[in-house]
C-alpha cells in the first residue's frame, strides 16, 4: 500500500479511523525549523467538528511528537506525530460489515485487502486520518510562512451558495481566513452556507461544493516540465485527500469556451518585477511557478455517509441489499477539509521548494 508522498520532503500516513492511533512521518526537513506545538493545536483545532453542521464525533486530537524534534526544532531527522484516537464506536459498523456503502471504499478495499482490511470507520481510507496530515502539515505552513510563502483557503461555494471572490488584496484576504473556523471571505454567505448545511442535516443527507485556494509569495521557477509539474505535484497530493473529486488551476473550469486572447495572461514589468495583468494560469507557466499568485479550487463531493435509504450489495453474500446508516456523520466537510487542503498544499510546496533549492533551504 502506497501510503507515502513527496521526495526531497516527503510525508507517510498510517492508522485507522477505530484503530489504537493515526500519525504520520515527515522525512527530509532541514534542521533548525521551529516547531509551534500550539500552532499545531491550532490547526487541529480547524479541523475538528463543532455544533450541527458536523459529525458528533469529536477527538480531543492530543498529538505526541516523538521523534524529529529536540528543543523546539527540527533535528533534520524523520519527524514523527501520534494522535491517539479516544472517542470511536466501533459497534455502529458491525451491521454494515458486507454492504458497500455508496461513495465509500469498503468494496474496493475488500478486493483489494482480501477482506483482511479494517472496516470500522473507513479504515485507513478514513478522513479521520487526514488529522496527522494536519498535524505534520502545520510543521510545513510554518515553515513556509518564515519564508513569506502564506497559504489560505475559503469556501468558495457550499449547497448552491457561492462565497466572494478573492480581492486584489490577497495578502488581506488570507490574513482573514486563517483566523476562521469556517472560512469565508463574506460572512452573510457563510451564515446562508450553514442554514443549508443544517437542512441538509434535518433530512439525512449532505452538500459538497468548492474550496479555492491562494498561495502569495511563492517565487518563480519552482516545478518541473512534463511529469513533475507544480500543477500534477499538487493534484497528486490534493486528490489524495478524502473527497476531492476536482482539481482546477486558476479557474479553468469557467472558461471552456474562451479564445485565446481572452485566456492569455498578459506579461508585465512591476517595480523591476515580471508579473502578468491577469493570472488565468493560476499562477503557473509549463508546469512552473511564474510569480504570481497560485490559485486553484477543488471540488469536494458531498458526504456519503447519509441517513437515507440506500441501494447496495451484500458483498459477501453476492446480493443486493438495502443500507440504514447509523452513527455520526458529517452534513459537509467542506469547513473541515479547508485545513486539510491548506496542509497538503503546504506540504507539496515545501517538496518542491527543497527540490528545486535544496533540502536545507527551509532552515536557511
């Protein structure tokens, strides 16, 4: 099972969503980096359900480091971050034990794991994983933010209601949403958002809908040309996270229909600095950073732990079912999954940094 990614600075996953603990493993970090043990509270802290538009399951998140950092800095080996898990119910999936849940990997990791693998909760194939991914990725955004690289994501539409687009000061706009814990950049489309989160609760089922996110600071020629792109490096650890179904570069899914001279980002001198009128590319030019701002959305699918009725099979008896969920369940994840995508996109971007600049260059 593949469970690791990244080459100059590369991250393993592992645990199960009812098993002992999830962790992670972050390898290749250049000595020095501070670590912000609050800060990684904090961002756990992003993650974690709260009130009715999330599942009842809450975990306290108590992570332990227990390698890679002495003193309060990277040692430069592999870092290494437990989170014990505290709060599961592991009989409300007995029931469900041979029925395919509809938009799950139960069937798939059946075929694939030869019925050996944990059903309980998703397994390892469960979101509740991505709270390591969180944990190591905070390590990287903090890194990152020393070198004036800045991260932020917001929702940019959720149950058919659509957040304001970035501003011209993004700088501002990022500072906004990394305080929030349901990040958007206009408050009376968050509160509409929620209403229809919780409609969506009050009937069983779920929304999805769009995180977009923005990376200032990022310096021009980091990527590769055809299979290392920055653009297929990010989609990589992107489709990686539970429910991203989409992956666009500044905003091509909107303009399918536009000529070139409509789409063609026109090339600029900005105080000494090259810089485009436009930023349609998203920021990257041939699969490498151009300078400017790196924008791209993912399309988060709605959850598919719902309360409905469902049509399914008994894979283990070879016939067709009927699936009751029980258990806690999230309505959206769109408000959790921001930290995570923040986190994925933090981690792939210090991998390319330290390939195209060195493995010491985040502790310089």
């Amino acid at each position: 099972m593949k469970n690791t990614f990244g080459s100059s600075v590369a991250v393993t996953l592992f645990g199960e969503s009812h098993g002992p603990a999830v962790g992670a493993v972050l390898d290749g970090l250049a000595p020095g980096i501070p670590v912000d043990e609050d800060f990684i509270a904090a961002q756990l802290t992003l993650r974690r359900p709260y009130g009715a538009i999330s599942t009842g399951r809450v975990e306290a998140d108590r992570f332990q480091i227990v390698s890679g950092v002495f003193e309060g800095r990277t040692c430069g080996t592999p870092l290494t971050i437990l989170i014990p898990n505290e709060n599961t119910k592991s009989k409300d999936y007995a029931h469900t034990r041979a029925l395919a849940r509809p938009g799950h990997a139960d069937y798939t990791a059946h075929v694939k794991y030869h019925g050996f693998e944990d059903y309980r909760g998703g397994g390892h194939f469960s979101g509740r994983v991505t709270a390591a991914l969180v944990a190591v990725g905070a390590v990287a955004i903090a890194a990152l933010r020393a070198k004036g690289i800045v991260i932020g994501t917001h929702i940019a539409r959720c149950g058919g209601v659509s957040d304001r687009a970035f501003s011209d000061d993004l700088a501002a706009d990022l500072a906004a949403l990394n305080g929030k814990t349901f990040a958007v950049l206009d408050e009376a489309a968050g509160a509409a958002m929620q209403e229809r989160i919780a409609a969506a609760a009050a009937e069983g089922d779920s929304v999805g809908g769009w995180l977009e996110t923005a990376v200032c600071g990022l310096p021009a020629g980091v990527g590769e040309p055809w299979f290392d792109t920055l653009e297929s490096l990010l989609a990589h650890g992107l489709f990686a996270i539970p429910a991203v179904k989409g992956v666009d570069f500044g905003g091509a899914f909107d303009r399918p229909d536009a000529k070139g001279s409509e789409n063609n980002d026109a090339f600029r001198m900005a105080d000494g600095a090259v810089r485009t009128a436009t930023n349609h590319a998203g920021g990257v030019n041939g699969g490498i950073s151009n300078g400017m701002p790196l924008v791209f959305r993912c399309a988060v699918k709605p959850t598919p732990s719902i309360f409905k009725v469902q049509e399914t099979v008994d894979f283990l008896r070879g016939e067709d079912a009927i699936l009751e969920l029980r258990g806690r369940h999230d309505p959206a994840i769109l408000h959790r999954a921001r930290v995570v995508v923040d986190s994925m996109t933090a981690l792939t971007l210090c991998d390319a940094l330290c390939a195209r600049f060195g493995t010491d260059w985040l502790g310089g």
